[in-house]
C-alpha cells in the first residue's frame, strides 16, 4: 500500500502539518479518510492562479470560513496529497520485476499491527510471535503484484530477530522503464533457524500473521494449515511406517501454494466476494496432491516383508551367462583396475595401455572419436594392437590379428 492510500498516514500528516482534531474530524466526517481522496476532492492542481475551487471545498468541509492558520496547513496538505499521489501513479506505470517492494509507513504499520491485536485478543503479539518489518512488506508486495508467491519458512522472521541481528541491503543492478542502468537496495534480514518442530512453528505462526496484515488470508485458514502439518508431525505412525518428516512438511506447503495459485490465476486482491484466498483455501488444503505428501511412508524393511510371494512362472526365463573377455590394464587412468576392451579391437590383439602405462582411447582406434589431436580425455590416439603404438588406428594397423 502507497502513502497516498493510508489512512493512518493521512491522519498523522494532518495533525503534523498542524490541524487541530476538529479540522481532521471535517475531513475525515465527508469521507475524506487519505491523500488520494483529498488529492481528487476538487477540480484544482498546485500551481494554479485560482484557488477558488480549493477554498470553496475547505469552506464547505469546515461549514465556516477557515482561520489563516487552517487554511496555509490545508494548502500544505492539499499540495502533498497531490505530489504524494501523482508519484505513486508514476512508480506504478514505471515499475519493473526488479523494482523493490515499498515499504509500508510507520503509522499505516504500526496501524494494522493495533487492529490485529485488537482482533485476535487470544493471541499475545509480540516476542516471537510479532512479525518482522520484512517479512510483512514481502507479503504487502505479493498482494500488490496480485499474483501469490511462496514464502519460505527461513523468511518468515520476527521482529525481535531483526532488532537483534539488523539487516542489510543487498546492492543489485537493474533497468528502468526507460532501458536505464541503476543500482538499487533492497533490505534483508539473516534467515531465521527452522531445525526443529517448535521454530517451525514460530515461523508458520508469524507467516499467517503477515498473510493476515497483508489482507491476503484470514489468519484462521493459515493457522488451520499450521495446526494440521504439527499434527502429522507428531502423530504416531502405524508398524512398518516412518513418522511424516520435516521434508514432507515442507513440500506439502510448497504445493498448497502451487493449488491455491492455480486456483486463483484472476487475482488474490479482494472484490465484492470476499478474498479470494479465503474462498478457496479449505478445498485447496483437503485436495489429494496436498494430503498425499503428509502421509507417512514405509520402511525399508516393513516394504520388503510386505512383497507378496512370486511364483515360479512370474519369473522371467534364465539368461545363460555372457562369457566376456576381459584384459586387465595398469595405466596411469586405470587405477589398475579391470578394462572392458571392445570386441572388435580384442580381435585385433589390442591392449588398454602403453608400455609407460598410458591409457588408450578406443574410440580413435574404432575411428569414432569426435576429438582431434593426440590425445582426449579417453586416452592417448595411438595405435592399440600389441606392439605397435604409432599414430594411426587399430583399425588401419599391419600388424593386426599378428
């Protein structure tokens, strides 16, 4: 969300600027609640000779003519909301995949944090539970892009761990709308630890209430999702199986968010309906792509025990054993181990090396090597056969079969 569209931003710009409550209340009494709407309130820009429009609209808000004071601070105001507002439609139509996210104001965070609080009064937000500024800006941009992304669970820190470990800006070069080269910083913090059941647990419960400031998701589905991927952990598995590891838990949140993108490719954004996340998220958490990877799997052991007996007609028939010739070469690439000579060279009385113990490449000698030079990574291009060595192929040797 931009400046332009917060209304605790407007509230605290306006008593800054030096309204008093009352001037604030007229505003805010006519639905005048943020910068964009008082931006659009009248038919008059910043700059112009005629102001008539502006004073007729503020005399109209008051019900009485304004003092000196009010008026200089709603000229000030009226005049940011403006700027305020024609920047944010030009960020808007000049941005990128490489734009960083804006970052929510203090007020409008600290805002969305008391109604939170407010409304979920079971649950102490703060300490661990409170998310970070990050993470709540990553999901603020999810929700502005209108298209859902995943967000790992290393991301999803709390507010005290950014306090204490700080965070820092990644420098990063990227083009603008106009093919420009410029850097840019984007602030990140040091991923948080999710090694054990109760951090991941944190983590989830931090998430859902970013997703939840984010007016992406009711923090009741998301906490439902966490619920129910702690209960597979912890639930005993039968004989023969292997409790749902932490790995499992992760794919399965992974391919929820693939369900519920593919579920709502029209948009995330609220409408008339509702949000559309909520609308689909029990149906995307219960569908068998999600619960198939939550089940427990079998033992290595328990799956061999369980193999039914095969009959003797399933058994393909017998292979009568190859009898293969093998030459064992000492080169310097065959580690002294034994060397699988084509059948072809073997008719030849080819040899695997040199006498210095210098491996040869078969291929050359075949003429099927795609490598010229004297040698490749198979070996050296010399002659294979038995005392010959010279720089042409088995294939084209004298001494062949001699």
């Amino acid at each position: 969300m931009s400046f332009g569209d917060s209304e605790a931003v407007f509230t605290q710009r306006a008593i800054e600027i030096g309204l008093s409550e009352e001037a604030v209340k007229a505003l805010t009494d006519e639905g005048i609640k943020t910068m964009a709407l008082f931006a659009f309130s009248c038919n008059f820009s910043p700059g112009s000779p005629d102001e008539k429009p502006l004073t007729d609209l503020i005399r109209k808000l008051m019900r009485r003519d304004p003092r000196t004071l009010e008026l200089s601070c709603m000229r000030r105001l009226f005049g940011e909301s403006y700027a305020n507002v024609a920047s944010d439609i030009k960020a808007r139509t000049e941005a990128t995949e490489d734009t960083p996210a804006r970052r929510l104001a203090p007020a409008e965070r600290a805002s969305r944090l008391k109604d939170q609080q407010q409304r979920l009064a079971g649950l102490n937000i703060t300490g661990q539970y409170e998310p970070g500024d990050t993470l709540v800006d990553k999901c603020i941009s999810i929700y502005d892009s209108d298209r859902l992304q995943y967000v790992e669970w290393s991301v999803c820190v709390s507010r005290e761990h950014e306090l204490l470990t700080g965070t820092k800006k990644d420098a990063s070069l990227s083009f603008d709308a106009s093919g420009l080269l410029k850097l840019s910083k984007q602030q990140k913090a040091d991923p948080c630890v999710t090694s054990n059941e109760i951090q991941v647990r944190y983590c989830l419960v931090r998430r859902a209430l970013a997703f939840d400031q984010a007016n992406l998701i009711a923090f009741k589905h998301m906490e439902a999702w966490s619920e129910k991927l702690m209960q597979c952990r912890l639930e005993e598995p039968p004989i023969g199986f292997t409790r749902t590891t932490m790995k499992q838990l992760e794919l399965a949140d992974r391919k929820l968010f693939c369900v519920l993108a593919e579920r709502t490719r029209e948009g995330i954004k609220s409408n008339t309906k509702g949000r559309p996340l909520d609308l689909v998220f029990k149906e995307s958490c219960e569908s068998s792509e999600v619960l198939a990877l939550l089940q427990p799997r079998p033992t290595g052991a328990s799956a061999e025990k369980t193999k039914e007996p095969r009959s003797a007609s399933d058994d393909p028939p017998a292979k009568k054993p190859r009898r293969e010739i093998v030459k064992k070469g000492k080169g310097k690439g065959n580690n002294g181990a034994f060397v699988r000579i084509p059948h072809d060279l073997l008719k030849l009385n080819c040899v695997a090396a040199t006498p210095k113990n210098n491996r040869i490449c078969f291929s050359y000698n075949l003429k099927k090597c795609d490598v010229s030079g004297q040698k490749c990574a198979k070996g050296l291009h010399v002659c294979a056969v038995q005392g010959c060595f010279r720089g042409h192929p088995a294939v084209e040797c004298q001494k062949q079969g001699s």
